[in-house]
C-alpha cells in the first residue's frame, strides 16, 4: 500500500500503524523515539522484514516492562532511554522516510486516538535532512537499557506506590534508576542542519558498519591461515584489500557478489571466510582483473603514506607524480571505464584518465584537498565528508575513491571502495546498500 501524507488514525487519512507495515519490503534503518511505549507491534513489522531499529522511550506511568523486555530481546533492536518529563519528541525515521507528529508508540497512538502526523521524504522535503541529527543528539543522550535496569524499572512500574502524575513519577523512578535526561537541543540553519544528518550518515555506515565488518573478516581470516608470502611482514591491511577485491572479481562477478545468503551470525560468517581464505591460500592467481602484483601494490601504498600523507613531500609532486600515486587507490583506477576515448584514441587508458583528470582539476586544489584529508586536523568523517560533498570536492574523486585513499593514509582506519564492500558483502554481511555512489 501506498504511504499517506497525513496520519489521524481516521479511514480518510490513514492509521499511524500503516506507516509502519507499508515502508517498504525491505527497510533497513529505523529510528524510533517516543516517551510512551506500550507496544512492539510497529517495531516487529519491521523487524520481520530484516530491519533493524534503535528506539528511544521514556520510562513514565503508560511505557510497560513487557513492551520494554519485548524490545532487549529482539537481537535487531537496541533501546535507549530517559527518565525526564521533558522527552517529548515522536519521530519516526524508517531509511528516507520519517512521520514527525502526535503519535506514541502504543496502541492508542498507533490506531485509535485523533492524532497528526506528517509524511517528510528525503528526496523531497528539506526539512528531512535536520531529523537523523536531532535522533543521534538524543541517542547520544540517552542511557542504555540492560537487563539491571529493565529489572528495576519493572520494580518501580509494578509498585503500588507508583503515581499516575508524570512530574510525580519522574521523581519516583529515580528512587529506582539514574536520572537520564536529554539536553536542550537547538536548531541551526537548514545548511547546517543537511550537513549534519550526511555527516551522521557517514558515521552510520562506516564506523558502525563497515569498520566492524572489516575487523571481523580480518580476525577470522587470520584465524584460518589468512598470509600469502609474497604479503609477509606487510601491513595486512594491503592484503585483506586484495583479498576483498579478488573476492568480488572471482567469487562475486557480475551480479554474483550480491545473490549469495545474507549470514546474520559470526560464526556462519567465519565458515564462510574459512573458506575463502583457503582458496585465496592456494591460488596461482591473485592478480585476476587487477593490474597490479603483490610487490607493486606494496610500493603503492608505500608512496601514498610517503608522499600524500607528509605535506612537505606532497607540496613537492608535480602533477603527474601526484596523479601517479593516487592511482594507487583502485577506486580511482576504476574510472578508467568512464573516460571518453576522444581524448585520444592512441593513448592509454591511464593516460586519458591522467589527462582528464587534469583538465578537471588545478594541481593546487588536488594538493588542498589530499593534504585536508590526510593531514589535516579534527574528525576524519567530517574531512571526509568535505572531500566528498563539501568545499574540498574533486571532480573525478568520489565518495569510493576518497574513503580508499583515507584507510590508507589512516593507520586506524581501513580502505573501503566499491570491490571491497561488494567483497564484504560476498561473506555474508548487509551491506549492498552502502556501495557509494560516484
């Protein structure tokens, strides 16, 4: 069914549950925040469908200790929460699409009482952009529910003691748990504001992702014998690169990569790397598709961490030195397919991306832009973020291209790109929708 621009829990416009059952076949990402929670009916059609979801109530006189043990214990939701009368907020973000209004998570605000809330699109409304980073404030805000302090709200909630008085009980229950309140939260511009929720975004799908992902496939990988010779006494994060890409080029070729099983446990994960691994072991072939072996991807890497990390070297390169080793990222080799052959059909592929590149871009703002994400100071996601949407965008260097170039100028990071999320995902993990976009 088709989503409605209003609900009021009214025939004409629709029931606020429906939001919730028709928000796609396949929703990955919600964001759920509201005081009172009395039911887990809108978080289970969700979850049914392979969501996951974070949820922020408040512990008051009409959220239950069954809906709340419901919640911690259905492994694809995390719930945090606030004891504070000033928790108010009803927002639901399911991927790019969110209601904002009236309604609670009970059955009452779900189907029966006269709320209003309002459909915003990402694609659509400006306003959209402001609400993943007014949820993260919250979340940020907000304490963790475990099973102490499920045990003690439901102490408190089963009391007779307990007062029906909002103002009343947030006094009560803070002889039971904490206090936990949110701070006050203030909207800047809607550029600001934009800038923010990408920039969350970003957070979201790399160091609660990918990251974790990546660890994961490197600790079992080496638990099973992961280390060819011709990578011995490297960093392992050169070889897990091309471990992954070689991955995506002969496991996962075509749409191969994305139609094998999602594997939503680790053990059933490590199977599947195990396996990988010893192929990847025994394999006369690493270089399938690429064009670089083990020792010239080595020194690859090694000029990126000599030259592009250190501004006195980079502010020495000329354009072609620079273009050299930036092509060290496969990211950026990969745009070899999109340069136009009128540049010159004699040429080299390399050397029409090389010269495309160029006229695209001064060798001062390549220079600015390698040096603000490799050196410059303050949080790697935001200069990423910049180097990607902001003022230090390149033509021709996106998304893939810049989060490459980052790992491996950034010890504490790893190298994602396209091939290596397609790899990721070829092992079991959830994260077809985060192959960026150039």
């Amino acid at each position: 069914m088709a989503l409605s621009e209003l609900y009021a829990n009214t025939g004409a416009t629709g029931f606020t549950i429906n939001f919730f059952m028709n928000a796609g076949p396949h929703p990955r990402l919600a964001l759920l925040a509201a005081p009172f929670f009395s039911t887990n009916e809108a978080i289970k059609a969700l979850t049914d469908k392979g969501c996951d979801v974070r949820l922020i109530i408040r512990f008051s006189p009409i959220t239950t200790p069954e809906a709340l043990r419901q919640a911690l214990e259905n492994p694809r939701v995390k719930t945090r929460y606030f004891t504070d009368a000033k928790f108010h907020t009803k927002l639901y973000i399911i991927d790019d699409i969110a209601i904002v209004g009236s309604a609670n998570l009970t059955d009452s605000g779900l189907k029966a009482n006269r709320e209003l809330s309002v459909l915003l699109k990402q694609d659509r409304d400006e306003a959209f952009y402001a609400l993943p980073g007014l949820f993260d404030e919250l979340w940020n805000d907000a304490d963790v529910l475990n099973e102490e302090v499920l045990r003690e709200y439901g102490k408190a909630f089963k009391s007779k003691e307990k007062p029906q008085d909002e103002d009343a009980f947030e006094k009560f229950i803070h002889k039971f748990v904490k206090p936990a309140a949110p701070k006050s939260i203030v909207v800047g511009s809607e550029k600001k504001s934009k800038e923010r929720a990408f920039i969350q975004g970003f957070r979201r799908k790399y160091d609660e992702i990918l990251v974790p992902a990546h660890h994961e496939i490197l600790g079992a990988a080496q638990q099973h014998g992961f280390g060819r010779p011709e990578y011995a006494g490297q960093d392992p994060q050169i070889e897990m690169g091309r471990f992954l890409g070689w991955l995506r080029l002969t496991q996962g070729s075509g749409d191969g990569w994305r139609e094998t099983s999602l594997l939503s446990d680790s053990k059933s994960r490590a199977s599947r790397i195990a396996e990988y691994v010893q192929l990847w072991q025994s394999t006369d072939d690493t270089v399938k598709g690429d064009m670089y072996h083990a020792s010239a991807e080595i020194e690859n890497i090694a000029n990126i961490r000599t030259y592009l990390c250190d501004p006195n070297e980079l502010d020495r390169l000329n354009f072609d030195e620079l273009f050299r080793h930036l092509t060290g990222c496969h990211a950026f080799l990969e745009r070899l397919r999109f340069v136009s052959k009128d540049i010159g059909e004699n040429l080299s592929g390399l050397e029409r991306l090389r010269i495309d590149f160029q006229k695209r871009n001064t060798l001062e703002a390549v220079v600015r832009t390698v040096r603000y994400l490799l050196a410059g100071s303050g949080d790697a996601i935001e200069r990423a973020y910049d180097c990607v949407y902001g003022s230090y965008k390149l033509n021709g260097f996106g998304e893939a291209c810049v989060m490459e170039l980052l790992g491996w100028g950034d010890a504490k990071r790893p190298p994602f790109n396209n091939r290596s999320i397609r790899g990721i995902r070829l092992l079991g993990f959830d994260v077809e929708h985060l192959v960026a976009g150039e």
